[in-house]
C-alpha cells in the first residue's frame, strides 16, 4: 500500500516560514518517480506548486518563484517544501503527490495539510 503523509502545515504571519514534508511509505523514490508539490485555496482549483523529477530542473509556478524550495531525499522517500516570505495569498491545503511516469502513469496523493497566512 502506498501511502503519503504531508506534516507541517499550521498558522504563520505575512513574512514568516513554514517547512512542510511529505512521508512516503510503500513506494520508492526511483528515477521514474515524479513527485509534485500542488495547494488548494478556498473556492479555487488545485494548482501545480512544484514538481521535482528526479533529474533536470525543479518548475515552481510564478508565484512561488524566490521564495520557496521543493527538495526530494530519495534515500529516506521524502518530500520537502520549505516556504519564506510566505503572503496570505499562500494560504491553502497544500498537497503531495508521487507519480509513476512509466505507463500507464500511475499516481499517488497525502490528504494535504493546511497553511494559513495571516495579515
């Protein structure tokens, strides 16, 4: 079983920081594993924050850009997002994903942790 768990969400000022980590359990961070870092604000559609494969360059939409770091340790199967300069506009559930890019693309999502900015 193949299971995802986000910590390290909660409450933090304009300005401040927060790190969030992904813990995966019954997979394995092989080559052909991508895994994504996606957020959820009230009222809106999940988007793509991060996405990380195992080589070539991490994209970051623009909004994050500067600010934040996704990070993969394959060795211990984990995913972190370390977030500074963090806006209220940041606030949401964030989520992780693990994809397994060989056909047919199977994928694997946490139940996302919330983080909430205040102004």
């Amino acid at each position: 079983q193949v299971r995802l768990v986000e910590s390290g969400g909660g409450l933090v000022q304009a300005g401040g920081s927060l790190r969030l980590s992904c813990a995966a359990s019954g997979i394995t961070f092989r080559a052909y594993i991508l895994v994504e870092w996606y957020r959820q604000a009230p009222g809106k559609q999940r988007e793509l924050v991060a996405s990380i494969p195992s080589g070539g360059s991490t994209y970051y939409t623009n909004s994050v850009k500067g600010r934040f770091t996704a990070s993969r340790d394959n060795a211990e199967n984990t995913l972190y997002l370390e977030m500074n300069s963090l806006k209220p506009e940041d606030t949401a559930v964030y989520y992780c994903s693990a994809k397994d890019v060989r056909p047919p693309w199977k994928e694997y999502w946490g139940q996302g942790t919330q983080v909430t900015v205040s102004s």
